[in-house]
C-alpha cells in the first residue's frame, strides 16, 4: 500500500491557538522547565518539539475532517504534549515512551491538566507484523528503540491499526524509520503526523 502525502497549508500558523490550548503548552512547558532544571538524570534524545504548530495542525486536521476515527497515538511521546493537546481535540489519545522517567512526567502533567491521557512504558513497535524483521533491522539503526519488550498495545487494549493518527517527533535522519513502521502496521486510512524542525508538519495517510 503506498503512503499518500496530505499537504498541510502554511496558514495553519495564523490558526488560533484556544485558550485551553494555550493553557495546556504553557504548563508543560513550565513543567520541562522545572524537571530539568532540578534534575541530574540523562533524559536520552529528549527535544521538546513546536506544541503550538502541532496544536495548528491538530485543529487543522479536525476542521477538515481527515481522520477516519478517534484513535491518537504519540510515537517517543516523551512529556507527552502533543497527545495531551489531542485529548484537547476530543481524540481518545495515548502516548508511548521507552524511558520510564518520561512517562511518570507525562503522567503527573496530564494529572496536574485533569486530562485522561494515559502513557505507557515501552516500545511502539508491535511485534505480531509479518515484516518485523525488517522493522528490527531499521530499528538497529535508531538510537533508544527497542523491539525486545513484550507488544504494549496489548496493555494499552489498542491494536497498532485501530488508530486513526499517530504522532512523532522524528530525530533528523529518522523520518524513514517511523514512515516504515507506520507503512507496516497502520490500517488503510490511518494518518502520520511527524514534526520536522524547520521543515515543520508533515502528514502522510496509508493507503
């Protein structure tokens, strides 16, 4: 199945960001702040991405009716931002993080927010795909990925092609790894949002 490429306009930046919206960028990122400015733990291939444009894109994406349901997961979901802003959107969202020290974070913020997003400790790959020997091998190639935990979606109760938009913050040099597992294991329909620094949003749907 190929990826189509859902082109997302550059006046997405002049969308208003809601009050709440707002509100939920504002406390995480005085929550980074603060958890990093207290702490000595090596938070390994932690960059807190744009939340403002990723919240322009999620409404983006909501005012056109893309998705084909209400299914979000972020990808290496680190303080959790974007699936907290999804919640925001009304998606049912999760998030799924390697580093256990993350998802405590995400976990108090999406409390201190009263926002029910849940995060999980593991790996995003799943592990019943007919290809996920070759998923392994890009995955080698990608630092703090993991194919050796057991399938976290059967923790979270959601299959990896019941959701209808994934997240991610691909470091430069990654893109191609997280459009692969996408490609793989998401159902026709579904959507990839990924953050590209200065190249901004960049939206594929499997087909």
């Amino acid at each position: 199945m190929p990826l189509q490429t859902i082109i997302i306009p550059d006046h997405i930046t002049s969308l208003p960001n809601a009050s709440r919206a707002k509100d939920i960028i504002d406390r995480a990122h005085q929550h980074i702040n603060s958890y990093t400015a207290t702490t000595n733990a090596v938070i390994h291939n932690f960059v807190h991405c744009d939340f403002e444009l990723v919240n322009q894109a999620l409404t983006w994406i909501q005012d056109n009716h893309i998705l084909t349901g209400n299914n979000f997961c972020e990808l290496g979901s680190g303080f959790g931002v974007a699936a907290l802003l999804a919640t925001h959107h009304g998606l049912n969202a999760v998030g799924i993080e390697i580093e256990p020290i993350l998802v405590d974070q995400a976990t108090n913020l999406a409390a201190s927010l009263d926002l029910a997003t849940t995060f999980y400790n593991g790996s995003f790959i799943p592990r019943n795909v007919s290809d996920l020997q070759d998923i392994q091998q890009a995955a080698a190639e990608v630092e703090h990925v993991s194919t050796l935990e057991d399938d976290i979606y059967d923790e979270i109760g959601i299959t990896f092609d019941e959701f209808d938009l994934f997240f991610a913050f691909p470091w430069p040099g990654e893109e191609h790894f997280f459009e692969s597992v996408f490609h793989a294991c998401a159902a026709d329909g579904a959507c990839l949002l990924t953050y590209q620094g200065r190249n901004g949003m960049h939206l594929t749907r499997q087909l």
